[in-house]
C-alpha cells in the first residue's frame, strides 16, 4: 500500500481487506490522526469511502485488542473531510479510556512523583524539600503574603513569588520542546494536532494551580477578592502609571455560580485584549467603536507597541547549534577522557579543558562546523572553548523557544542583529510570544489543537460539565491565564516607557 500506482489497481481489492482487517483502525488513525515518523505512510484506496471509518472504528473501541493511545487519539480527534469523526465516536473512544486498566492486569513499572504547596509560617518566603525520591514539598511564607496585601505586590507575587513568569516575562507555564525527555520524544505516540504535554508540563501544571488555589483562599478569607485586583489593574493602575485610560474589566458579581464566573470571565477577558488592541493601534480607545467591534481575537495577531521583542530561530543553522551543544541525543559530549559523565557538549566544554584531538575521528566534522561559525573558540592553549555571547543567546533559546532581545545588552544585541540580518533569527513584535500563543490556544479554544481544553467555547456555549469541581478547576485556569494576560500587557507599557527614557537621554 506504499506504491499508489498499485493501491489504485487493485483499489477494489484492497478496499475488501480493508473492510475486515483487524489492522485496518490501527492503519486508519495512524494515517490520519497521529504525528511523528511512526505515521502511517500506506494509501487507501478510494474504494474505502471515510464514511465506513465510523463503523471501522466503533468494532476497534469495542474490541479487546484497542490499543489505549489510539483510542486516546480517537478520543481527542477532530473531524476532518478524509477522516469524519463524530461526537458519539469521540465520546465512544473516551468511556473506553476511561475504563481501560480496569479489566487489565497491572504488569507495568510504576515511577510515583508528586508535588505539594503549603502556606504556612516559614524562615523564607519560598522553600523547597524532597519529601520522597520523586515528590516535592514547596512551602510558602503565610505570614509575608498576609502582611503584603496590597494590589501592586499581590500581582507582583505571581512573578517575584510563585514565579510564573521569568526574568524576561516569558511565561514559564507554556509547554517547550527542551523539556520533553527522550522517552517523550520517541516512545509516545501523539495526535497531529496534540499540544506537547510532558512530564515537566505537566508537574509546572499542577504547581500554579496548587499556588493559585492557595493564593486565592488566602486573599479571600482576609478580604481581598482577586478579581477586583484584576479590575484595579486596567481601571486604576493604567491611567495613574502611564495614562492609558478607557480600559474597563468587568468581573463577576459576589454569590454567583462558578459557571457564570467561568463564562465572565472568558468573556472579559476577549474584551481586555480587544482594548489593548485598539490602544496599541489607535493610541486610545473609542467606547462607541469598541461596542461596534465583532472581530474575533487571535492571538498570533495581537502586536504590542515594542518592534523586535521576540525573536526565533529560522535556519536550520540555528537549529543544528542547538542541537550539537545542549541536546542529550548529540554525539559529541561522549569521548575517552569523560565518557559520559556529561549530558550535552556545552557542560563538556565548561567544565573541561579539552582540545580537538581529544574527540573521536567521527566528530571532527561537526566540531570544525561550530569552531567555523565561530560557536566554539580554540584558545591560545589549544583548548576549546564556547564563545560565552553567542552561546548564551543559543541556550536561552534552546530552553524556551523564544528570545527577548529587549533586555539584552549591547553585545547581545549586536549578535542577534547579525543573526537576524543572516537569517538565522526573525523578530516579531506580538504581546504574547509563540509558545504562550500556543499556550492560549491549548487553553482556551479547540481551532489549533485536537486535545484544547476549550475553556472559553465550551462556557461561551454552555457545553460545560455539570461536575462542580472540573467547574472550580476550570475557574482557576482563567484567573491564571488572566494573570498572564496582565502581566503581558504590564510588560508592554513597562518597556514603551523605559524605551521612551532610553530615547530622551540618547537625544
């Protein structure tokens, strides 16, 4: 079935085999639904219609041989033209998942990790202790939260304290590709249009729900409602620090339900996003054309007022560099004299003098590239070293897909000048940088992938669950994503005045 010429010979045929394969619902989502190498590359033949999938499918959900990741990828799938997908097969598939070990015998190895967040009294603000091999205590000051109730500190909390965002403001909640483990990246099968959840997604997943769930009790038994801090911020704190007036944050009312304050606030926050929008564009914003405003939010659409505040990797130059210094699947950190006491080259060459000769023949041609392109420098002594500049913007994009050359330095910046002017990097000047994009979206909506939450449509729509903690749970996700979203808009008022300044005192 890989040679077409022949699927469309002897279609009918095959079509027949198809039909009562047991092979076939296993050939058909891989074909359709998975991504990777391990997609399916046969052809069907069109004597196979994709209005029999359904029927094909539903006999593999009920069977005893369903394989559990193809029934999770039927689970989350949305329908398409070649293959249709309805709702009942959907809800089909994930009964069947959730069902799946119950009649199963427990023959697998069980690796226990766990996380926990208290507030209690404590020496410091943050602690962290291992309570277990694989579980994490992590232990916040009560006593410092209580006596810093002020608006500006609590938002300020979420950065300096919980640290969801990092020195750069990126958001650390977003999902990167340098955090997947080699299991994750080539044993997992995944869905083509699955957001990337990994084992450390997923743990940081947890954590800012724990803080957020904790943080948010704490304020309200002492009198503080977090969303009027939200509404403080766009109708208090905008105009009083840098004169942005007409924003307006509506949030939900005291007593009502979660899923009223689930719909709120979704809704709202589409409205602050649209505000921002018309101020960056117009310099202000028209509460008549506002009303009159029925376009949809995209978040890879929504540009802030800073050019060149991100930047990405755009040739596979880039890409190599990456791979060859930080990548544990890299070759080049294991020679006779360390053998693999290092993961990648970059800690080899840190912390070891080494010279060329000391790698092996077959890893001269690499090496030599990066000496080439200037990535690794020979010293006076013959040692190899990392060119420190170029390295570190290398790493701090290797870690988190995007790069911030706004607080860079001069010579930083320099180097992604020239980078850019190569080719190797663009810039863009969106609020939210790729990866929260993608975040967002994974969040908030189903249109960029298969397995979305859908946060914002499903209470829009009232396809919500009637289970009230998913209902809470739901609710906590918002106020986090609020969070981020006011701290992104922060951002970009913070860096237009500091440019401003930077300006008036070049002048």
């Amino acid at each position: 079935m890989q040679q077409i010429e022949i699927v469309k010979y002897y279609g009918k045929e095959l079509a027949e085999i198809l039909r009562v394969s047991e092979q076939t619902p296993q050939l058909i989502i891989s074909k359709f639904l998975e991504a990777g190498s391990k997609k399916c590359q046969y052809h069907f033949p069109k004597e196979l219609s994709p209005s029999e999938f359904e029927d094909i499918f539903q006999k593999y959900i009920d069977s005893e041989t369903a394989n559990y990741n193809y029934l999770r990828l039927l689970a989350d799938a949305q329908s398409s033209k070649e293959c249709p997908i309805s709702d009942k097969l959907r809800l089909s598939a994930k009964r069947a998942c959730d069902s799946y070990w119950e009649n199963r015998p427990d023959t697998g190895i069980h690796i226990e990790s766990g996380i926990g967040v208290e507030f209690t009294d404590a020496p410091e603000i943050k602690s962290v202790k291992r309570e277990k091999r694989n579980t994490l205590l992590i232990t916040y000051d009560i006593k410092w939260l209580l006596e810093n109730l002020d608006y500006p500190t609590i938002l300020n909390n979420f950065l300096y304290v919980f640290e969801q965002f990092d020195f750069c403001w990126r958001s650390t909640l977003v999902s990167v590709k340098s955090q997947l483990g080699i299991l994750e990246r080539t044993l997992f099968i995944r869905g083509n249009k699955d957001y990337i959840r990994g084992e450390s997604f997923n743990a940081l997943e947890n954590l800012t729900t724990l803080q957020m769930k904790g943080y948010y009790n704490i304020l309200e038994k002492n009198g503080v409602c977090l969303e009027d801090v939200l509404k403080w911020f766009f109708e208090k704190y905008l105009p009083e620090e840098f004169c942005a007036n007409g924003f307006h944050f509506n949030p939900p009312s005291e007593g009502t339900t979660l899923v009223e304050k689930c719909r709120t606030i979704a809704s709202e926050m589409d409205g602050v996003l649209k505000q921002f929008r018309m101020y960056v564009q117009d310099g202000e914003i028209d509460q008549e054309l506002f009303e009159m405003s029925s376009e949809h939010i995209v978040f890879s659409n929504l540009s802030g007022f800073v050019e060149e505040k991100y930047a990405y990797g755009s040739s596979d130059n880039i890409e190599n560099e990456q791979f060859l210094l930080f990548s544990d699947q890299s070759h080049l950190y294991y020679i006779e004299k360390t053998k693999s006491k290092y993961s990648c080259l970059f800690e080899l060459l840190v912390k070891e003098k080494v010279n060329f000769s000391d790698f092996w023949e077959h890893q001269h041609s690499n090496l030599q590239w990066l000496i080439d392109r200037g990535i690794i420098i020979v010293d006076l002594d013959g040692y190899l070293k990392i060119n420190v500049p170029k390295v570190y913007i290398l790493k701090d994009l290797y870690e988190h897909d995007v790069i911030c050359p706004q607080y860079y330095d001069d010579e930083l910046k320099s180097i992604v000048d020239e980078w850019c002017r190569n080719g190797d990097l663009k810039l863009e000047n969106t609020l939210f940088s790729k990866p929260e994009q993608d975040y967002l979206n994974y969040k908030l909506n189903k249109a960029s992938y298969s397995n979305g939450l859908d946060l914002r449509n499903k209470y829009a729509h009232s396809t919500y669950t009637k289970n009230e903690n998913t209902q809470y749970v739901d609710y906590i996700n918002l106020l986090k994503i609020m969070i981020l979203i006011i701290t992104k808009i922060n951002e970009e008022f913070c860096l237009r005045e500091r440019l401003h300044e930077l300006r008036f005192k070049n002048e």
